[in-house]
C-alpha cells in the first residue's frame, strides 16, 4: 500500500490556502534576525511595495552565514564521541604511547588504535 502526504500550504497573514504557484515563501532580515513567511502572490507583491523605499536607499550587507553555525559545544575534531576518546587514552596508555588527560590525541595513537586487533 503506498501512502501519500500532503502538504497544504497557507498564507501566514490571512490564512487563506496557497494553490500551487499563486504564492511563495518570503525571506527577508531586520535587526539581524533572518526571517520567512508564507505569503500570497498580493501578499508578497505588497511586501515588496512597502519596503521598496527602503531597499533602494540600503546596501547590500554580505551574508553572515549564520545556517551554518552549530549550536552547543564544539566537537573533538576527529569526529570520535568524549567516550571513545576516553576509550583510545586508555588503550593508549597500556600500549606505552605518552597522551595527555586532556587535548588532542595525535593522528599516530589514533591510527594505531584503529589499527589494532
């Protein structure tokens, strides 16, 4: 049995039902917030009136790059969880390489972990 979705799209200002191509979704930013809305052809065509005054006298800011920013903390660079790098500091040890508590593990210890039976 095959299942279909349905995506129903509506105008985030009047609620009324976009029809395929009779709308679009609007990005825009202010205050250095970067937003979209969902928008009927008048209703985007309206937007773009309102602002027209202002987009003309602005300048193009360069983008900030800010969809790829990750949240939360910053990773271990060898893409290895904070267990297994744990893990590898132990192995480490008991084969008579030198590593440290904390910091990086060099590409070497790492290798021969890898490597190992």
């Amino acid at each position: 049995m095959a299942q279909r979705v349905i995506t129903i799209l509506s105008s985030d200002i009047s609620g009324e039902e976009i029809q395929d191509g009779k709308g679009e979704t609007v990005s825009f930013a202010l205050d250095g917030t970067s937003y979209e809305i969902d928008l009927t052809k008048k209703e985007a065509d309206a937007l773009r009136a309102s602002l027209e005054t202002y987009v003309k006298a602005a300048r193009k800011a360069p983008s900030r790059g800010t969809s790829a920013r990750r949240s939360g903390s910053a990773g271990s660079g060898s893409g290895r969880s904070p267990e297994e790098l744990a893990h590898v500091r132990t192995w480490a040890k008991e084969n008579g390489y030198e590593v440290s508590e904390r910091g990086r593990i060099k590409k070497e210890v790492l290798d021969a972990f890898d490597a190992a039976p």
